[in-house]
C-alpha cells in the first residue's frame, strides 16, 4: 500500500483559502458543485490571486464580476 503523502503547510493554506472562496460562491448563488468546478477550473488564476494576497472575499468578488 503506497504510503499516504502529506501536504505542506502552503498547500493547505492554499486548499483552506480556495474553501473560503467557494463558500462565498455558494453565498452569491452557486451550487457547491457549480462552485468546485469553477475553483478546479480556474485554479491556476486563483493560485495567482493567493499569492497576491487578496483575501477570499476579494476573490470571489472578482470572479463574479467576471461572470
């Protein structure tokens, strides 16, 4: 059985903002899935987002205005 790989600290703090921001999605309409897909989507420009510190708020503001 392969052994089980953990994750840095960055990457979780990545998941847990990309959480954040999908709840803000659900708040404005989404459906959760509707919501996932978009995050796995476009994970790429969010990452880019994260490590431009704006906050989940922020990013989902832009996103929707995107929209």
């Amino acid at each position: 059985m392969p052994k089980k790989q953990e994750l840095d600290e960055e990457t979780l703090a990545l998941i847990a903002w990309c959480t954040e921001v999908e709840g803000y999605f659900v708040a404005a309409g989404a459906t959760m899935n509707e919501a996932q897909d978009y995050i796995e989507e476009e994970i790429e420009w969010l990452t880019d987002l994260f490590y431009d510190g704006m906050t989940p708020e922020q990013a989902a503001k832009e996103a929707l205005s995107d929209s």
